[in-house]
C-alpha cells in the first residue's frame, strides 16, 4: 500500500496532496518506482483524506494505468 499522511482536493491541504489528486504526478511516480521494484501496488491510505473513493495512478514508465482503492482513517470533514 503506497501511504501519505493527507490527500485532499482542498487547495488549502499541502500542495504535494494538491497536486497528486489534481494530475496524479507526484503519486503516478511514486506508484511507478514501487512497481519497477517489483512490488504490486494493492490500495493507497491515508490517515486524513477526502473525495474520492477510487485514485487513477499511471505508470509514468510504461503508461499503464491502474485504477487503485482509496482507504482512508478520517475524513478532512470531520476535522473542521
């Protein structure tokens, strides 16, 4: 499972999260050098996120794309 501490659509949130949600960069990269390891990406959590249920990762190397579940510990609404 690939692991950050907050993803969140918010523009307020860190603007790793804002942008791995946003385009999908900074987590495609990540999930790629996770696979070219030779591990297979299963899920991705986060202890505070919010949205989606569901995150689209490619493959920045070979362009593959995996639709992987969203699992989070709390959600950024029940922070406020």
């Amino acid at each position: 499972m690939l692991l950050d501490a907050w993803l969140s659509e918010k523009s307020y949130v860190q603007t790793s999260s804002l942008v791995t949600l946003r385009n999908g960069n900074e987590l495609s990269l990540d999930f790629g050098v996770v696979e070219q390891l030779g591990a297979q990406v299963v899920a991705i959590t986060s202890l505070v996120g919010g949205g989606a249920k569901d995150i689209n990762v490619i493959n920045p190397s070979t362009g593959e794309s995996h639709v992987l579940p969203f699992v989070q510990v709390f959600d950024e609404s029940e922070l406020r």
